[in-house]
C-alpha cells in the first residue's frame, strides 16, 4: 500500500483496527471540544490531560510509528487537537481542584507535571521498553486517564458537561487498539496486553458508575 501503510510489518486487518481505534479517539477529542466550547468545562480530568499531552508531543515530533504516513499524521493530528484540550485545562481546569494552595499554583503546576510525564515517557521509549507505535507508552497514559475519569465524573456536583458519547468512544477507541496487540503479538507480550484490559476494565466500570448516576438524575442531566 505503499508509504502510506506498512503491510510489511502489519497484516490489513491488523491495520483497519487500529487505524480506527485512533480515529474514535480523534472524534473523540472533536466532541469534547465542542462540549467544551458549549459548556465551558474540560471532561478530560486535569492529570490526565498533562500525561496526555506529553505523550502526543513526543509521538507527533520525537518518535516516528513504523505503522506508516497515515499513522505518523494522525499522531500529529492528535496533538493538535489536543493543543487546544489541554490550553483548556489551563484556562478553564482549576475548576477541578479543590484544595486552595494548589488553585493559586495551578497553571505552575500543571506544566511540571507535564513535564515530569514528558520525561518520562521520553526516556522509556528512548531506553527501548516501548514498541514503534507507541503501543505500551500509550496504554500507561490510558491507565492514568481511564483511572481518573470516575474520580473526575463523581467529584463534580452534577453531570453537566459529562458526556456519555466520550465515554462509549474512549472505551470502544481503546478496546480497538487493545485488540490490535492481541493480534499483533499473538504470543506473549503480557504486559502491554495486561494494560489493555486493565483499561477497558476501567472504561467499563466508569460506563457503569456514569449510567447508574443517570439513572439516580435523569437522563436529561448528561451532556450528548
């Protein structure tokens, strides 16, 4: 398929999924934005979103996928779109935070934390531990977003500005990608499998915590 896909190293279908786990995460990021510019609040929870925003950095300018052109721009339009989530989060993500000392350094705060999962992430595929898509990198920073979503959604007063649709789509983006590895590694490689599950493990107990709190407020209570 010539620069565009690697099918020397990924089979077609292997390809397809992934391909389309990574673009229910680009609508994904669609809708927050809009959600965000309706409703004025970031559904992405603030730690999340620095560890996020790291890793998109580093996979759009550092590190090149071997998957692929495709993928190399898609990991760009990734980071783009997210330029705005987490400008959001700078702006708009102290609401979030409930303890005063670190309100009045939250903007301080937010960056050393990006930077400390920057360099992170940075040494742990430089050092070799991570795959040439990113695949297990990637899936950590999907635990620590997938970990604090229910936090996020259960601390917040009502659910206005949760979405249901980013919920289904952060599960159904990641569960694809989980799917690929299995296809991929077909023997071994427990750990980056081990992460996938962890987070659909996530994703599917806050889908569950998020439709049981619409069930207590109503329907009507949830953004689309």
């Amino acid at each position: 398929m010539g620069p565009w896909f690697n099918t020397d190293l990924y089979t077609v279908p292997q390809l397809l999924v992934f391909v389309t786990g990574c673009g229910l995460w680009a609508l994904l990021y669609l809708i927050l934005i809009r959600n965000f510019l309706r409703d004025r609040f970031v559904e992405m929870p603030i730690v999340a979103a620095a560890s996020n925003f790291g890793w998109e950095f580093l996979w759009a300018f550092v590190f090149k996928t071997d998957m692929g052109l495709l993928m190399n721009l898609g990991y760009k339009l990734w980071f783009f779109l997210d330029v705005f989530i987490f400008a959001a989060v700078l702006r708009y993500g102290k609401d979030q935070v409930h303890i005063p000392e670190l309100r009045r350094h939250f903007r301080a705060s937010m960056l050393l934390i990006l930077l400390a999962f920057g360099i992170g992430y940075y040494f742990f595929t430089a050092d070799g531990f991570d795959t040439p898509t990113g695949l297990t990198s990637g899936l950590i920073a999907n635990v620590v977003i997938s970990g604090l979503y229910p936090l996020m959604m259960l601390r917040k007063p009502s659910l206005a500005g949760i979405s249901t649709a980013i919920a289904w789509l952060k599960m159904l983006g990641t569960g694809l990608i989980t799917l690929f590895a299995f296809m991929y590694f077909q023997e071994g490689a427990w750990f980056i499998k081990s992460l996938g599950l962890a987070v659909l493990a996530l994703d599917l107990y806050y889908l569950y915590l998020l439709y049981e709190r619409i069930g207590r407020e109503g329907r009507s209570a949830a953004s689309a």
